[in-house]
C-alpha cells in the first residue's frame, strides 16, 4: 500500500460542497428546531438569506407541527420600555427587550410623521401566534401613528398601510375612529396573516364598521358584508382577542361578541356566567381576557364579604356555545405566601372588603394542556400551577430600576405572549 494521497490546498471543504448545494442544505436545516436556526443564520450571508426567506419558513411550518405555546411573555412597563421573561427555564431572568424595525423607505414608502419627527415610543397592540402588531408614534405635533407587522423570533417587520378601496376610491382609515386593530394569524392554517379594524362609522359613535386586511392580497376590504352593527356601549374592542378564526370582544360583566373571519359577520355569544357564591360578592373591575395555546380565557376576582375573595378562570368552548369555569383559586392561599399582597380596608355600602396589590398577567396553556396562572405582586412575578397548587417565583422585579416597594409595575394588559416563529411577515 502506497502513502496517502496528499490534499490538494485549494480542495474545496465539506462544508463549502454542503453550502454549494441548496438544496441538501435546506433538507438537512429542515430538521433543526426554530433556535438552533437562528444561531445559524450568522455562519454565512448565503445561510442568513437562506433561513430568512419566506420558502424556507413555509417548508419548515409544515415539516414541524406549528407550536402555540408560549416560551417567554414580553411585559410592557411603559410604551418604550419592554421586558422579556422566560417561563420555562429553571433560572428565569428577566431582561430588556428591544425592537428592530425596518425603515419604511425600504418598502418604498415615507413614514406618515414629518421628516424631522424621531421615533420615540413602540407600542404593543396585540401578540398573535409569534407575530406581534405594532404601534409606532413620533414626537412631531399631530403626526399620525405608524403600524407595523413585527417578527420578534426573526426580528422581520413590515408596514401596514391603513387605506382600503371602497366603491372604486381608496380611503384612509381616520385614526381618530379607530376603536381597535387585531392580529389574526394561525400557522397551522397558513402563513398568510389578516388585521381586522373595527372604527366608529363617518357619522355615528353609536355604530361600528369592520375592514379586513389579507397579507396574500395585501389590501383591505369593507367586511360583515358591508353592514353595519350596532353592540352596547361598553364592550371592550380595546381588548380583543383573536381565538379559533374569531376576533372575540367581551363586556366584562356581561355577554361576549365576536367576529367571525370565514364567515363575515359580527356574532354576539353567550353570557359570562359571573354568578356570586354568596350574597353580597362585587366581581372586581380588572379582569384578564386572552387565548393561549388553543384556550381562551376570562379571569376574574370575587371580592367578598364573608371571607377571603376568590379567582376565577372561565374558558370559551370550541364552538363558542358556553362559557364553563375551568379553574377556582381561593385568594387565602395567595395571602398565606405573599401577606404584602394585602394593602387596606375599602368601605363599600354593602359592607367592607379589601384592595389587594395583585394583578394577573396571563393565563398560560403548556403543550400538555396543563395550565398556570402568571401574577404580579409588589416586588415579583409569581406563577401559580393549578394541578399541584404551587407557587413559582419568575421573576424579581426589585433589581429593576424602576421598581419601588409595596407598588404594582405591570398592568393586566401589560403582557403579551412570546412565541417563538419563523413565519414570513
């Protein structure tokens, strides 16, 4: 046997005939999960292009069985200070998080602020299976606002146009009738996202219009057939909710709405069955409304007379037919392990009950279906597991500089889902 073959130095590399041909490349990337891609987007330029295409993204949903679980929530302390929080590691940390916008002019496009206005606060409107819709203001006199369709996984986003074509013109959506922009996106139907808009009509507060806008088509169109609808005055379109092709709103002591994506029309749904257990209950003003993993909740505080107040979870049925109360948590359990939670005496007509410093942030569904409630307390963010009646502690939110003793930092509407997602925006 001779001596071996000696390499030639300009002998291309496996790495470099692997790079060269896409397409075992991409069926090789296929099987990696959504983290270890994005690591791998900074080996070459090749490879950040390949990962970040629309095509990929498409092959991959359809390889892995698009997940709706939650990995993170993103907690709002203000418009332009956000923070993300882990759920799932055994060391949770909270840390800033930021966002990485594309410039309009990259879309072809100005922005609807002057020239001279600076970008000075992004807010979150809504988080929907790993999309985020966006809210961009500026600091110039009267300048309108700018939307955006944002990736937090892939750091991609996109501006949405707030114009729609009505009897041959098109029409710019006055910002000031607004009532509510929604992020309708379900990766285990498509990649393709819709964002509904419900404003007041041109001439009445008292009557709504609802336009839909298709990412395929990119356009929007006059929806609910064209018609308009008439609901009673408080229910929250501040506060929808997209859930099983369905953007659903709330009265938060009373019946639900909602409309109907594939079928075009505004549909109200059942009453909450906000019930007291005993005489004398006030169901609290702050609630929690949101889907998670499949699940759409309601939660709510009893605040009693008699003895400790109570939680309440109520879940929406598939077929949108019944609200049910899925889980009960006594509050004494919560006074028993974080006894600041109790602030003072409040004197009600009917008779005395207490103001708690506690606020619910969400209502998680892990893949097992297994649920946990996430709360905030002076000084923490806590999670409270339904099946073994456990407390978890997520977060210290004292290390923060923000953060002052015996006070709230984070709202009830202060959270939104992470969930990481390659989808194309």
């Amino acid at each position: 046997m001779g001596p071996p073959t000696p390499k030639c130095p300009n002998s291309p590399s496996a790495a470099t005939i692997l790079a060269g041909t896409e397409d075992v490349l991409i069926e090789i990337l296929l099987y990696l999960p959504i983290k270890t891609l994005i690591r791998f987007k900074t080996v070459s330029k090749s490879w950040f292009s390949l990962i970040s295409s629309s095509h990929f993204s498409h092959l991959h949903a359809l390889r892995h069985r698009p997940t709706t679980a939650a990995s993170a929530l993103c907690l709002r302390k203000s418009p332009s200070q956000l923070y993300l929080l882990p759920l799932f590691t055994r060391r949770p940390k909270i840390h800033t998080f930021k966002f990485n916008l594309t410039p309009p002019d990259a879309y072809n496009r100005t922005p609807t602020a002057p020239a001279t206005a600076t970008t000075y606060r992004t807010r979150i409107l809504q988080s929907c299976n790993g999309l985020l819709l966006l809210q961009v203001s500026y600091n110039a006199r009267n300048a309108p606002k700018d939307y955006y369709i944002y990736n937090p996984t892939t750091r991609q986003s996109r501006i949405l146009r707030l114009t729609y074509h009505f009897h041959n013109n098109i029409v710019s959506q006055s910002q000031r009738q607004q009532l509510g922009l929604y992020l309708a996106y379900d990766p285990s139907k498509s990649l393709d996202y819709k964002v509904i808009c419900v404003s007041f009509t041109p001439y009445s507060v008292y009557t709504y219009q609802v336009f839909v806008y298709d990412s395929k088509f990119q356009s929007w169109k006059v929806a609910n057939g064209g018609k308009e609808f008439v609901v009673p005055y408080d229910v929250k379109f501040c506060d929808g909710v997209y859930w099983n092709g369905k953007i659903h709103w709330i009265r938060p002591k009373g019946e639900s709405y909602y409309f109907d994506i594939d079928k075009d029309c505004v549909v109200q749904s059942i009453q909450i069955p906000l019930v007291g257990r005993w005489r004398g209950d006030r169901v609290s003003d702050t609630y929690y409304f949101g889907n998670s993993n499949g699940h759409l909740h309601f939660v709510t505080m009893y605040l009693r007379q008699a003895s400790e107040s109570e939680l309440r979870v109520f879940e929406m049925q598939d077929d949108c037919s019944n609200w049910s109360l899925r889980y009960r948590m006594d509050f004494v359990d919560i006074l028993c392990y974080f006894p600041e939670v109790r602030r003072r005496e409040i004197d009600f007509r009917d008779g005395d009950t207490v103001d708690y410093a506690f606020c619910v942030l969400g209502m998680v569904r892990e893949e097992n279906g297994e649920g946990f409630l996430v709360f905030h307390v002076p000084g923490k963010v806590v999670a409270y597991k339904f099946k073994d009646k456990s407390f978890v502690e997520l977060a210290d939110s004292r290390a923060l500089h923000f953060s002052r003793k015996g006070l709230l930092k984070f709202g009830c509407h202060d959270a939104y889902e992470f969930i990481e997602s390659l989808a194309p925006v």
